[in-house]
C-alpha cells in the first residue's frame, strides 16, 4: 500500500513537492489544496492529481473557470496518511488544528517556527529523530543548504566554529510582488541573523553566527562560508568528504560555471524538471585554507534544495524505512538526483 500524501499550498515548494511524491514507488498524491483556480491548478489537473479548494465558498469560482473540484481539504484530510504544508510562510500554523483533528501527520516548511511543531527536520542530520513524530518542519532553503554542510565537516572533522554571509535572492523568479530590487540591503540590520539559531534547531552544539543580504537577483542563494575546523586537515580531506554526501555537488570556475547564473544554467542542461539544483552547489577552486581556517562559497537554489527532504521526511514520520541513507538513496534515485551526470 502507497502513502496518500495531500498537498495544502501548491506553490512555489508545493507543486515541486508534489511531482518528487509522485516519482516515489511507495508514496502517491491524493490530491492538492488550491485557494483560486489558476495555471497551476489547471496543469496539476492535467497531470492527473486531484484538486481540492480551501474552502467549500472557492469552489463555484473553480466551476467557471472548467477545473474539476473533488471536494474541500477537510474531504482530502478523510483520505490522506500525511499532509505537505507549503502555504506561505505564517499561514501554515492556521491549519494545525485542523490536521489534528482528522488525525493526520503533517510537515511544514521553513517559513513557520520551530516552536510550531518542536521539530525541525534534516535528511541527513535527524532523520532517525522523525520516525513516527505526527508533526515535523522541514527548514528552510539557507538553513537545509548550511546544515547539510556543516553536518558533513563536523562528523568528518569536527566544527570549532563557523561563521557565514549569506547573500539571499530578493525574490523567487515567479514573484512580481517582492522583487527584484534595486539595492543591497542588510536583512536583517540587527546582528546576528535568524540563520544560525535555525541551524541549531537540527544541530545544537555547533557554534554558528550568521548574517545575511537581501541582493537584486532571483537566481539563488550565495553563502560565504568561514569554518574552523577541530582535526587538522587540507584541501583536499575537504573535498573528498563533500564528494560521499547525497546531496553536495562539487562544480568547478575551470568547467565555467563562475556564478549562480550559470549554476542554474547547469541544472537546465542536466535536463533538471523546472531546472532545479537540489543539491548545494560547493565551487571545488574555492576550498581554501587560510590562517588554519576554512574558507568556500556555496549557492542554494532556494526553490528546489528543500523537495528531497519533504519526500524523507514523509517517510520518517509514516515509518516507511528505519534507515535514512536508505530513504535519500531511493528519493535521488526516484527524481533523479545523480551526482555522476
Ligand atoms: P508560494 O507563495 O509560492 O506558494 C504558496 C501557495 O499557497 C500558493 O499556491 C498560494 O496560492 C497558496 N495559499 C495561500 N494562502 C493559502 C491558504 N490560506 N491556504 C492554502 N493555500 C494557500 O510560497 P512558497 O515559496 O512555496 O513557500 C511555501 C513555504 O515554503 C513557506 O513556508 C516558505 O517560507 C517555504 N520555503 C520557500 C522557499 C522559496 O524560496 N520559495 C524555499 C524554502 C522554503
């Protein structure tokens, strides 16, 4: 028997999450919860998922526009093992009574708080700490992209302490809301930023501050990274350490790909759904150690690195595999997360 996962939110992280659930063989979408009839929801219908509305007074305006409605979330709620939360950031909270009351799991993203579920999850750091948890958040794109790195260098190496600038996207390439701008701006001006307490809520004893700037690109994240390390090591421990991980790509300014640009470039001719980079992006030339401390530049494509986590995180709280490495193996495999291509 599959899991029948529901997706509340198909956006931006939603509607990715919702195609990795349906690569999966032991996982399908029962269906996904729209507010308004759109492209979006046009296209789910086409693909062959059920749509829901929010609410019972959406449906007529669904009606009109010729999208099929299967009935509200509180009917999907009747019929799914686990919810995907992918409403924006604040709104997903609303729904935690609801999802209770059907007795449903659910998994939030980033843009909630810890608190919201006293949970938050990372494929690689704390899979084994979500087996049968009901609520789970997985975090966000800058904290999976930082933890997954410094969850690597301190089993490896042991982490001292690290400290990173992150240059945050304005906006996603979509949102005609927010961006793009035309400034740099510190984000947030008072230090240090939310980054690093977020971090710590998968990995408590590592020593992180953060700050970050919002820049006037939609492209992706770039972190600046300054790691000290406890074990000496050089170069190229680093590397062969990166090289193991599920879900770090090593690329190279030797093989031209010298900015976000191209990264995402990169991704495309991977032949990538939607072009997405799902895992981080370490420039290999820029593994550097000065003054015995660690120096690199990673970048995060914030729409896509947080999709493989959602699909592990299902399986973590549904019990569907006791291993971890074994739920990243098969959610890579599933999409088609191959490092070698
Ligand atoms: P989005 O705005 O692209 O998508 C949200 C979707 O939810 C939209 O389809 C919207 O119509 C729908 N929606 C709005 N209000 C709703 C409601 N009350 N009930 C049900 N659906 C509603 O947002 P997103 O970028 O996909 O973000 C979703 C979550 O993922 C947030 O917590 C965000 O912080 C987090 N996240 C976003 C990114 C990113 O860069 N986009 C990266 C990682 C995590």
């Amino acid at each position: 028997m599959k899991a029948k996962v529901a997706i509340n939110g198909y956006g931006t992280i939603g509607k990715r999450v919702a195609d990795a659930v349906a690569a999966q063989d032991d996982m399908e979408i029962a269906g996904v919860v729209k507010t308004r009839p759109s492209f979006e929801a046009r296209i789910a219908m086409e693909k062959g998922f059920d749509l829901y509305a929010s609410i019972e007074e959406n449906i007529p305006e669904f009606k009109k526009s010729k999208i099929e409605i299967s009935g509200t979330l509180e009917d999907l709620l009747e019929k799914v093992d686990i919810v995907i939360d992918a409403t924006p950031g604040d709104t997903g909270e609303e729904y935690k009574k609801l999802y209770d009351k059907h007795g449903v799991k659910a998994i939030w993203q980033g843009g909630e708080d810890h608190e919201l579920t006293g949970f938050s999850f990372n494929s690689e750091a704390n899979y084994s700490d979500g087996m049968g948890r009901d609520f789970a958040r997985v975090v966000s794109c800058n904290t999976t992209g930082l933890v997954r790195i410094l969850y690597a260098l301190d089993n490896a190496f042991g982490v001292k302490k690290a400290r990173v600038t992150l240059m945050r996207r304005a906006a996603d390439p979509n949102d005609i809301k927010t961006g793009p701008i035309n400034a740099l701006i510190p984000d947030p001006i008072k230090l240090p930023s939310h980054h690093g307490p977020d971090v710590n809520s998968i990995l408590p004893d590592i020593d992180i501050t953060t700050m970050a700037v919002k820049t006037s690109t939609t492209l992706m994240h770039l972190h600046a990274l300054n790691i000290e390390l406890k074990n000496n090591c050089i170069e190229s421990d680093v590397i062969g350490v990166f090289e193991k991980r599920p879900r770090i790509r090593l690329v190279s300014s030797k093989d031209r790909i010298k900015s976000t640009a191209e990264a995402m470039e990169f991704a495309k001719d991977l032949g990538r759904p939607r072009g997405d980079m799902w895992e981080n992006v370490v420039w290999k030339d820029s593994i550097a150690f000065s003054k015995g401390e660690l120096y690199f530049f990673q970048a995060i494509h914030q729409e896509s690195d947080v999709v493989p986590e959602n699909v592990d995180a299902i399986r973590a709280l549904l019990e569907m595999e006791k291993d971890g490495a074994k739920s990243i193996k098969k959610t890579n495999k599933a999409i088609g997360l191959m490092k070698s291509s």
